[in-house]
C-alpha cells in the first residue's frame, strides 16, 4: 500500500469537491447522524446537538494518549469539535460536548489548523466528534490539500453515525475510530438519550469496515489504514459488552481490533445514576476481558481497569 491517503486521489479526480457540494447541501435540512432534525443550519437553525453553520472547536493539538498505533511516537494531530448528537449522563468531556466550549472557526482557519498539525511532525489529523460537522470538515480538507496536507485522516466517532453520510466519506478517511457503548436500548436511551443506537451503530460500523477494512501498519506500527472500535467498560455490564464482542465477531471480523477502555469514572450527573456512579472493579474489567477472547476476538488494546487515563498496552495478534 501507498503511504499516502486516499483522498489526494478522491480530489485530483474532482470527486472530493462533489462529495464537498452534497454534504453543504445537506446543511439546509440537517439528516447528517441518524436523529434526521432537518432544521436549516444555514439559516442558523440548530438541532439536538446544538451545533450551527460554522464548525466549533475546542482544542487542536498534539494527543499522546490515544491507542498506540494513533498516537505513535509523534502524536495525534488531535481537532476537538464542540457539540454532540448523544447526551452520556457521565461524559467525561461534558463541558465541550453538552456545554458546547470552543470556538467557531472558519474553513479556512480550519484548514490552517490541520496544516500545523502536520507541520508539528503528527501522524494524522484526528477529528474528534466529528459527524454534525462533516460538511465543513470536507471543505476545510479541500483548501488543505491545495496547500500540502498529506497525512491520514481519523474519524474518532462516538459511533451514532448515519450511512448515507459514512458512504459519502469513502475514501476520504483512512482511519476509523467509532465507539461501540451499548447494545440494549433501554440503557442507550436511560444513560444516552439515544434509544435506536446499537440499530445505527452496528450498520456504522459495518460501512466503516467495508471501507477501510482490518488495520494496516508502518513498520513503526501506526496505523495508515483501518477500523479500530472502542468499547468503554461501565459499571454493572451497563454497555453489554458479551453482546457486542459477539456482534463484532460474527457480522465484522475475528480479527478486529477492539480498544477495551477501562477508565471510566463518574462524572457529570453519573451520581444521580446509581448504576453508573462508580468506577469500574478489576473483577469486571478481567470478567470483560475473559469475553473478549471467549467470542474468538483476539486484537485488542488492553488497559489497566485502575488507571484513569487511556494509557494501553497492545496485545497483537495476527
């Protein structure tokens, strides 16, 4: 394979400023995630996740913390986007995702800050929450390329992601990166105010496999291509995780790599949710763990269940 992403090809062959129109377009009756608002951004209407016409961020900047192969050696050229289209009662991001902190940028300064990422050596350009703001990112892309951005890009999902848009992201980004939180509709909607997600999320991540497929790695074992799907451990088997290893196993492949997060803490409003207002034991974390390998899945970003941050160690197989 190429070092090199596949949207420089989508846009010398033109197909990046169509897939660009589309997108805009879509602004004027938001169906971007699978809550279909169809409020008119472009008029300054907003939806569930609050988010307007102009992208807002939080901070961009060299990550460390991702799973090994994103963050390298270099780090992750991180974008924090401001907004949600899910309400986690424990967000440990609250303040950006529910409160909506940042600042609304245009493309082009957008652009221009993806430029520094890469010009500070990152490995990729790391969009995080990244689906009510597609659009403006795909325009923003453009007017990077034209002045040197050569580097993958990662769509770092909360998972809630709707098809028609993930088909017209083909072969615009390389790296996948979308949570897999729940399969049971009575928590997704309890803890998330999303009651249909696993519906959406398991065709999600089924597009995004299609697309880029299994990891493939440098020599310095980052990742230039692929799937990795994380599954945050919560108190109580609230996320279900047997049944989404079993999922990942027999409709995705045995060999998908799965980042099993331990470092869950609650925060937020967790404490008025008596089952999610604790931190996770080692007995449930290692119960979690033992599942994993039961269902045949042995690629996995493992972590210790006593930290608190994403500090992991991979655990390859091939």
């Amino acid at each position: 394979m190429k070092n090199r992403p596949s949207y420089l090809s989508l846009y010398k062959s033109g197909e990046l400023q169509k897939r660009k129109n589309r997108l805009l377009k879509t602004l004027e009756k938001c169906t971007l995630c699978p809550r279909k608002c169809k409020v008119n951004r472009v008029k300054g209407e907003k939806g569930f996740c609050k988010a307007g016409l102009m992208p807002k961020v939080n901070t961009a900047q060299l990550h460390f913390g991702e799973e090994p192969p994103i963050s390298g050696r270099k780090g992750s050229g991180t974008i924090f986007f401001s907004h949600c289209n899910m309400r986690c009662v424990y967000c440990q991001n609250f303040p950006i995702s529910h409160l909506g902190y940042g600042e609304e940028v245009s493309s082009k300064k957008l652009a221009q800050m993806m430029l520094n990422l890469q010009s500070q050596k990152a490995h990729n350009i790391n969009l995080v929450s990244p689906t009510h703001f597609v659009p403006q990112i795909i325009e923003a892309l453009e007017i990077a390329i034209l002045k040197g951005l050569k580097i993958p890009l990662v769509y770092n999902t909360n998972g809630f992601d709707s098809i028609k848009t993930l088909k017209l992201l083909d072969d615009i980004f390389d790296i996948y990166l979308p949570d897999m939180k729940y399969t049971d509709s009575k928590n997704s909607q309890k803890y998330s105010q999303t009651p249909n997600y696993f519906y959406y999320n398991k065709k999600a991540i089924g597009q995004m496999h299609r697309q880029v497929g299994n990891p493939v790695f440098t020599q310095n074992r980052v990742i230039k291509k692929g799937l990795i799907v994380r599954h945050l451990v919560l108190p109580n088997n609230i996320s279900d995780s047997k049944k989404v290893f079993k999922f990942l196993a027999s409709k995705i492949s045995k060999k998908v790599y799965v980042s099993l997060m331990a470092q869950y803490y609650p925060t937020y409003k967790a404490e008025k949710y008596p089952k999610v207002s604790r931190r996770i034991t080692k007995k449930e974390y290692e119960k979690t763990l033992k599942e994993f390998y039961k269902k045949g899945l042995k690629n996995g970003f493992i972590q210790s269940p006593t930290s608190a941050t994403q500090e992991m160690t991979p655990n390859f197989h091939h």
